[in-house]
C-alpha cells in the first residue's frame, strides 16, 4: 500500500485529496492533516468582519468530507522530516510515499514594531475579523487608515474591497463625513497590473479614500498614533493592518525550503526532494517578472497538477496536467457592487488581467463559487 499524506486542508489540500480519492483504490492510504476543525473560503471572514454572518455560519466542518477514501486528522504539524520520510505532529508520527505541503502562509503581527501595540487589528484571520468587528461598529469618528505592513499577502485585492465595505457601513450610518479614509500601500499601484490597478483605484477615488503608495510602514508609534513609513508620518485613530506573512515555521526549518516559501519545479510543482510536493501560499512561484499570487484559485489550480503527476507516477494518468495559475478573485464593494479580477500568470510572456467592472451576474458567481466548492468537498 501506497501512503500520501497531505499536510493542510484548504483550497489546495483539499482538491488534491479529492481528486486522488476519485482516481485511486483501497490499495493506497490518503491523510489529510489540519490543525483546523472546518474549512472556510477566504471572503467569507469579510461576512464576520461585517457581522453578516457569523464564524459557525461560514465554516465546512471536516468530518463532513465528501472524499470517502480520506482520513482526515485533526492535529498540528511541528517536523516534516524528508529523509526519513515522516512528519511528526504534536500527537503522532505519519510516514508518507508521496508528501503534498499545501500548509499556506502565516501571519506574523510581531514583524512590525508597535503594531501589536497599536491594538493589532486585522482581519487575515477569522479570530482577527471577529475581534476587529466591534471596534469598526463603535468607530464613529476620526482618521482610519488601512495598512499593507509587508508584500506578499495573501488575496491581493482584499484590503480594497475591506475599505470600500467599511465606506459604505459608515455612509449608512451617516457617519462618513466624520471619517477620513486612507490607505498606505508598500508598492506602486495596489496590484501589479494595470488594468487592475485602474479599477480598484477608481474606486477608491470614487469613495473619497485616500491612497499612500510607494510607503513601507517601518513602525508604528501606539502611544501618539503615528505611522512611520518611508515617506513621512501618517497620524490615525484606528489603524487596521494586513499583517506580514511569512512561511510557516515548520516548513522554514525543514530541508523544502531555504527559511523562505518554497520553490518548486514548474511542471509538476514537486519541491527539491523527490515526491514531496508543495501547493498554494506556502509556495515562492515566478512568472517573468512578477509571482503567483497567494490566493485560493491558484492553490486549486496547482492541485490539479500535483494530483495528476501523482496519479501519472503510479499509472493511473498518463500525463501530468500542466499548471496553467489562472484564477479569478471577487472584489465586493459594499451596496452589492462586486467586481471581478481574472488573472492568467502563465499563459503569455507577461501575466495578464482584467478588471470586470460590478454587476448582478458576478454576484450570482461569486455566490456559486462558494456553493460549487462546499458541495464538491463536502457533504452537507
């Protein structure tokens, strides 16, 4: 019998499982290991945020996995040891034929001095959406800024359309005109594309929010609240951060990776050591001069790829399905605008995007996207 083991369940991981359970037989053992008890799309911490939904309301219990030759495994990963193929968790050992590292990024709010102090408001995770809600429901005057503490991050359009939710949550409550809204970015443009960039910033405009470029925040002081960025000081009321986001540490320690996200061959995104695989944020992937972003379309596309070399290695598949980082991510304005940005990373000499201006069609998709991936990996 042949092992796979499958460190994260999210876009990535569970795809992967998914599409091996379909193609092999009981000869093989597929694992599934999360630290988490239920999977959520990345939008959907935007409803806590927000209050329209609640945690419960948006997570995919993973006892309901739809992949009925996987065994899922609730426990934190702490060793992935290649050479002797095996990963130690925080209460087993599990030994692995094939290994797929799909374990994403992490945040680390420590990375920038003061921010923690500053109240460490962000809402990349589902406990920070949730304690952050609160606070942007009592904000009821002052400078908020929004600030982008390091590149890469996860979901790139996401900060925008947090802005552009928390404009129209003050407009309802006529609190606007009380409010200054600004945004520091560390980058040129808020996405590296410029079609992109001209829709989210049209937005922006249009809601009277004010866009800080080419301004890497050093430091923030909590007690005056100020921001410090290289181009001078930004003085806030409630500052609300994107945290910088590192590998995880257990990957970082092992033999994958040179401290940093991992590299992988192209073709079938195996890492330097032979039949380990990485997918997803976890992943350092070029495309000429710019990277895959970290965003769960992209995951669910390379896990395609590893499922397919995976089933070619065994003799189920006769080629390995190429990796094509092509995926789109929904950008929801507030008052029902949702636009939408297609991205293409591989296809041509250069990545290409298109920015999908609102409409009512792309808020029925965004609405199916959630419901196809629900009801394709799980059973409820």
């Amino acid at each position: 019998m042949a092992s796979i083991l499958i460190l994260g369940a999210g876009f990535g991981g569970l795809e992967v499982a998914t599409r091996l359970s379909e193609a092999l037989d009981d000869r093989y053992d597929i694992t599934l290991v999360d630290r988490k008890d239920g999977f959520y799309v990345g939008f959907s911490k935007i409803e806590v945020l927000f209050g329209r939904k609640t945690p419960e309301e948006v997570t995919f219990p993973y006892e309901f996995l739809r992949a009925d030759r996987v065994r899922f495994v609730r426990d934190t990963v702490v060793e992935i040891d290649t050479d002797a193929r095996r990963v130690r968790t925080m209460g087993r050992e599990l030994g692995y034929d094939y290994l797929v590292v799909a374990l994403g990024a992490h945040l680390d709010p420590e990375a920038t001095p003061g921010f923690i102090e500053s109240g460490g408001y962000e809402f990349y995770s589902m406990e920070g959406a949730a304690k952050l809600a609160p606070v942007i429901q009592e904000f009821s005057a002052g400078t908020l800024v929004i600030g982008i503490l390091g590149l890469p991050y996860m979901c790139p359009p996401a900060p925008y359309e947090v802005a552009c939710q928390m404009h129209a949550l003050f407009e309802e409550r006529g609190l606007r005109d009380a409010i200054t809204m600004k945004m520091v970015i560390p980058g040129a443009r808020p996405v590296p594309n410029p079609a992109a960039s001209d829709g989210l910033e049209a937005q922006l405009a249009r809601r009277n929010i004010e866009l800080i470029a080419e301004a890497p925040i050093d430091s923030i002081a909590a007690g005056s609240k100020t921001l410090h960025t290289s181009r001078g000081e930004v003085p806030f009321d409630l500052f609300v951060g994107v945290p910088v986001h590192v590998p995880p540490p257990v990957v970082a320690a092992s033999n994958i990776s040179d401290g940093g996200f991992v590299s992988v061959d192209l073709r079938t995104l195996e890492t330097s050591v032979p039949n380990v695989y990485a997918v997803g944020d976890v992943t350092h992937i070029p495309a000429a001069d710019k990277v895959v972003p970290k965003a769960g379309a992209f995951a669910e596309d390379a896990a395609r790829t590893v499922a397919s070399d995976i089933l070619r290695k065994e003799g189920f598949a006769t080629e390995t399905v190429p990796f094509k980082a092509r995926g789109a991510c929904y950008v929801e304005f507030g008052g029902g605008e949702i636009a939408r940005i297609d991205a293409d990373f591989l296809g041509g000499d250069q990545p290409r995007m298109a920015f999908l201006d609102p409409s009512p069609e792309l808020q029925r998709d965004k609405e199916r996207f959630e419901s196809e991936r629900r009801e394709r990996w799980f059973q409820m």
